[in-house]
C-alpha cells in the first residue's frame, strides 16, 4: 500500500525548494505548476498544491482552511534512529521551517516543523518494542 498526503500551499516553487532542501526527491510523474509530488520514502508520498487546485480536489464544499492559521493534520512518520530525527529537522530549519520543542519519552523521540505554509511535520524515532510494561 501507498499512502499520498496532500497539502495546500501558496507558492509550489517555495514548496519545491523547502522539500527538496529536507532530502525528499522530487517525483516528476506527479509534479506540474499546480502541484509537486515528493517520496518521503518507498510507498510514501507528499503532494503540495496551490490553493485553488487543491480546493478542487475537496469537492464535498468543505471551506479550505489556512495551515498558517488552523491546525490542518500532524503529518507523522517514523525514522530510524534519533539522529535521523535531528538531521531531517536541522535540514528543515535551515530551510526555513518553524521549529517544535524536542519530546523525549525515553522510548520514543520526536520532533515537530512547520513548512512555509504551516502545514505540521513530526518525524519520531520509536523503540520497536514499544514502551516498557510497568
């Protein structure tokens, strides 16, 4: 299975740049003005779209709201190690990503960035076998 998240943004060339900058590969076959398709990793997808063409694609009539106002969606995703964790979001916030305090569970590590448009990341790294038992 694959998994597609989209996302609005207000200039899909910033968006481009900012994403590719973090190390996710550009995926031509989903990309045009209107939008660009990223791999996060295999089956993993993230697709950016200008405003109006992402509004179109939301067609219950539902109003679109701004991810730099409304909290939208937490985008989380599983990376293998802490250091991953903080190399991916050293790489956002020198692309100009709005950075989260770090959460440190002991048994899970994760990290929170805003993209330009203030759509919501949180890359975690997690002990496979979960928490502890008590």
């Amino acid at each position: 299975m694959s998994i597609f998240v989209n996302v609005p943004v207000s200039d899909v060339e910033r968006s481009k740049r900012f994403f590719s900058a973090i190390g996710w590969s550009l995926d031509a076959r989903f990309t045009s003005e209107h939008g660009a398709a990223f791999v996060i990793d295999e089956g993993q997808y993230l697709m950016v779209a200008e405003r109006e063409f992402f509004s179109g694609m939301i067609r219950s009539g539902k109003t679109l709201g701004d991810p730099a106002e409304v909290a939208l969606a937490a985008i989380a995703f599983d990376l293998p190690s802490r250091e991953a964790v903080d190399a991916l979001v050293a790489r956002a916030e020198a692309a100009g990503a709005t950075l989260d305090p770090v959460d440190d569970y002991g048994f899970m590590y994760q990290r929170g960035f805003d993209d330009p448009d203030g759509n919501h990341f949180e890359p975690f790294w997690a002990e496979p076998d979960g928490p502890p038992s008590d």
